[in-house]
C-alpha cells in the first residue's frame, strides 16, 4: 500500500498570494489559484470578509451535478450557468458547480456567537470563468474556477481541515 495515500489531506489558504494548497501529510499535493473576500479578512457576521483561523468541511454539496450548476440556499436550482444568465441577473453572487461548507473550529475566533464561520454561509465553491481568479472578489466565500472546485471536492473529504491566514 502506498503510505502518501493514507496520510490526511489538510488544506492551507493564503489570503496574501490568494493560493489554496492541498497537503498530503507533509507533502504538498497541488496548489490552485482562488479568489478570496474583496472586503479584506475577519470573522464579523456581516463583514463579508474572509474568516481567518482553523476550519473543517463540515458538508459537501454537489455530487454528480454538472460543471456550471447554479446553486442557491446550498441547493441546485436547476440552471446553469451562462453569460445570458448572468445578464438577466446583474449583480448576483454566483454559486456554481460544487460547495464545501466550511465551519470554524476555534471558539470565539471563527466559532459561535458573531464570529461562527458556518453560521456566515462560507464556502469554497466554483465560480463564473468570466470572473478573476488571484485577486480578491467574493463577498466572504472562497472561490475558484469551476474544472479546480471539482478536482478538490473529488479530493477532500467532509472533516478535512482547512486552515485559512
């Protein structure tokens, strides 16, 4: 049996180079190109920024649904997207593709009262290929090009731990 197989998956994102990484251990497996919040890091509901600390992907959303699946309320809506979508819908925050709900495991950093990630909606989910990517640009989320958000989601299962500086 290879042992690189059985060693836990971490995932490690960087608000400064807008990197997630995925570890395999101690080795570094792949790193991918996101968008974080455009609003800068904190944990404040209602900051709609990026919050910072230690996580876990408490749920997986989207298995099986196709490569542009528009999400709302964690749940598809039966489109998908395109840009005529998107212009009749000017100024939606899209969710596509798939969905790692990510929750807080540090209590009153990223956990429970105002500050409690999971109770914010935040995310790592696909996104418009129209929109940058290496930049900030979500309301909070973090984002990534909807080929990537497969790749990790078939990748990382629920309990992972995320780690977001």
């Amino acid at each position: 049996m290879d042992r690189r197989r059985t060693q836990p998956v971490t995932l490690r994102v960087s608000l400064t180079t807008q990197e997630l990484a995925l570890w395999r251990g101690a080795e570094l497996v792949k790193t991918y190109t996101v968008s974080t919040s455009k609003h800068g890091a904190g944990e404040r509901h209602g900051s709609h920024q990026t919050p910072r600390g230690r996580h876990v992907v408490r749920a997986r959303i989207g298995t099986g649904a196709p490569v542009g699946a528009v999400f709302r309320g964690r749940r598809p809506t039966g489109e998908i997207y395109t840009s005529a979508l998107a212009a009749a819908q000017p100024g939606r925050d899209w969710i596509l593709t798939r969905i790692l709900w990510l929750s807080g495991t540090e209590i009153g950093k990223n956990r429970f009262g105002d500050v409690d990630t999971m109770r914010r909606y935040i995310y790592i989910h696909g996104m418009p290929d129209s929109e940058p990517v290496g930049v900030p640009g979500s309301i909070g989320c973090i984002r990534m090009r909807n080929r990537d958000v497969v790749e990790l989601f078939d990748l990382v299962p629920a309990g992972t731990i995320v780690d977001i500086a």
